[in-house]
C-alpha cells in the first residue's frame, strides 16, 4: 500500500500537487549465494516463507493510522525463479515479498526444504529477521563451509607459449616449438581431501579443460574427437593455422561474456592469490563449478557453458589420492598460471 495525504489550495490553472508516495508496508528481497570457496551449488529451493504476519490491517485516511490484526496467522511465501535443471545456480534472488506487520525482530525465514552442494536440509528456519514498516530492503543469507586446504606436493601451475618461440617445462622435450594443435598437459595427485579440490587460475590465454581421476570435465560430441574440448573463453578466427572458427563456449548467468559486454578479454585479466582471475571447482561428490571474476581482482561470479554444453560429473576419491591432468590445447600465445589444492571440511569456529 502507498499512500501520502497533503493539504493544497487549488489555483485557477495548473497546480503541481509535488506528491512523494510513501509505503506504508514492507517489501523484503531475499538473496542466497554460495562463498566462492564452497563446492557445488543450489539446486533446490522449496515451501520458503517469512512470518508470522498478519493476513491484512485497516487504514484510516483521516489519521494516517494502521489498525494491524494482531492475529499472527500468515507465513508470506517466497518466490524464487526456477532453477536450472541438472546443474543449479551459486547465487538465487527472490520477487520481492510484501509483509504486513509492524516494527518487530522476531520473524523467521522458513525453508520446507533447501538443496546446496548436494546436502538437502528439510524444515531449515532463520530467526531473528527484521520488519520495518515502510521499508523495502534486502536480506541477503550467504552460505559458507568451513574448509582448511590439503595443499599438493608440487601444487604450481605456470606455463607460458608465446608464438613462435620455445617453451619449456611440460610434457615433451625441452627448448622446441609447439605447433597450434598440440596439447599441453601437466599430470600431478593430490593428498586425501573430503572435500574435493580447487583450482585457482591467475592468468589465462585463452581456454582450459582438466582431467580428474580419468575423467575429462568437458567433452563435446560435435567434434571428430570430443576429447578435443575446451572450456574456450574466446571467439576468433584461427583458420590460417588449421583449427578454423574457435567459439567462446562459457559465459556468466546474465548472458554476459568475456571480450564483450564492457568485460576485457580474458588474457588482459589477472587474478592474485586471494582473488582468482577463474575458479575450478570439483565437490566431494564429483559436481564441476567454474566461477569467472569480469575484472581483475574482483568477485568471482558463476560461469556457464553455452551451445548446450554441459560438465561432466566426475568421482572424487574423499579418502585416497586423485590424479589431476590439466590440459591446454596450443592456440597461438597459450598460457596458464595456478594453483591447485584440495579442501577438508573442519569445525566452524563458535564465535
């Protein structure tokens, strides 16, 4: 409801009236994201509401009063959007929800039930949310894991090509030229970790795929050998070096992508050590999650594949060791620049 009473002499004329409306109820938005350093993501969100409220209240114009029922007897629902079938979102925004209530700190966001990173917790609730009357505002929940890293042995991932000169420090011999085409790969295990492994790219030109356990996470169908793939974050034309049209497959949920929509081409992107230029994400039960920052430096946003594309779910060993092969397949100026670890779940501090 919005409404706004004002006393104004009318004039032979035009008369601007100069009416600001004022809401006289809340209206909430609800936010749930994912800390970047969690696995997995939302899959399902269900039966959420906030209460309890009244069902309606009488307003006096005279008094600009509000007469509120008093009787506590409705949970308002929480709408969110439909999620993406198989694959989930890290981050999930309500419509806004209107509440009839006055001033009060006591309410509570009730989930029937919530899916995230593959754990579904029934009858989940959230006390202590506010209700300010005439108000709309955000409520923003973001989920975290405690998590500590189960650093590898030789955890350093750092080469670069630059076309047309030697590289070295990869499979094959030293000191020679890698035509466009050639895969590059390094092969390392990680230590036991219950709860999967991140891969944290500084810098990239321009694509990547990776291998766990024997199992690439990216393959495409549409190629003569799907082995092929990779996660290819540029659009160009590479005909004059045998590999034709290559097309960027990845974007952010808002449709945006790398090298348009006012975001930098990746390769004049730098991540640091703290925040990652691109983020690789396998969870304990095997789901890939690609996170991807439009700016150096910056926070790290949910990436998807495009043209159908999907990853593929792979098996993580939570008590053993895994083999990672990370690859890059020579396309002109290639290079890559990371760290690799995996993450054990531990105790999340009580204060």
């Amino acid at each position: 409801m919005v409404y706004i009473s004002k006393d104004r002499d009318i004039t032979h004329g035009d008369t601007k009236l100069g009416i600001i409306m004022k809401h006289k109820f809340s209206m909430i938005t609800t936010k749930l994201s994912m800390d970047s350093k969690m696995t997995g993501s939302i899959k399902t969100i269900s039966s959420t509401t906030i209460g309890a409220v009244d069902a309606s209240a009488s307003y006096t114009f005279s008094s600009d009063a509000i007469a509120y029922k008093g009787n506590q007897s409705t949970y308002a629902p929480l709408n969110f959007p439909t999620l993406l079938t198989g694959v989930g979102l890290r981050s999930v925004t309500s419509d806004p929800t209107l509440l009839i209530n006055p001033s009060a700190t006591n309410k509570t966001l009730k989930f029937g039930s919530i899916t995230i990173d593959d754990e579904t917790k029934t009858n989940f609730s959230i006390a202590n949310i506010k209700i300010i009357p005439g108000c709309k505002y955000n409520l923003n929940l973001n989920f975290r894991t405690c998590t500590q890293q189960v650093n590898m042995a030789d955890d350093a991932m750092n080469w670069r090509y630059p076309v047309n000169s030697s590289y070295t420090g990869c499979t094959g011999p030293n000191n020679v030229n890698y035509p466009n085409g050639t895969l590059l790969e390094k092969v390392f295990t990680t230590p036991a970790s219950n709860y999967g492994f991140t891969f944290d790219v500084t810098e990239l030109d321009n694509a990547i795929n990776m291998t766990v356990n024997g199992k690439q996470i990216l393959l495409d169908s549409r190629l003569p050998d799907p082995t092929k793939a990779q996660v290819q974050f540029q659009t160009y034309d590479n005909t004059a070096n045998g590999e034709g049209i290559i097309t960027r497959n990845i974007k952010f949920p808002d449709n945006t992508e790398y090298g348009q929509n006012g975001i930098a081409d990746i390769w004049n992107l730098k991540g640091t050590a703290t925040a990652p230029l691109v983020r690789i994400i396998i969870s304990k039960t095997g789901e890939v999650t690609m996170l991807g920052s439009k700016t150096s430096g910056g926070p790290l946003f949910q990436l998807l594949l495009k043209e159908g594309l999907s990853f593929q779910k792979v098996t993580w060993n939570t008590t053993g060791t895994n083999t990672i092969k990370v690859t890059q397949r020579v396309s002109n100026t290639t290079f890559v620049v990371g760290k690799g670890y995996g993450q054990a779940k531990i105790a999340c501090p009580t204060t």
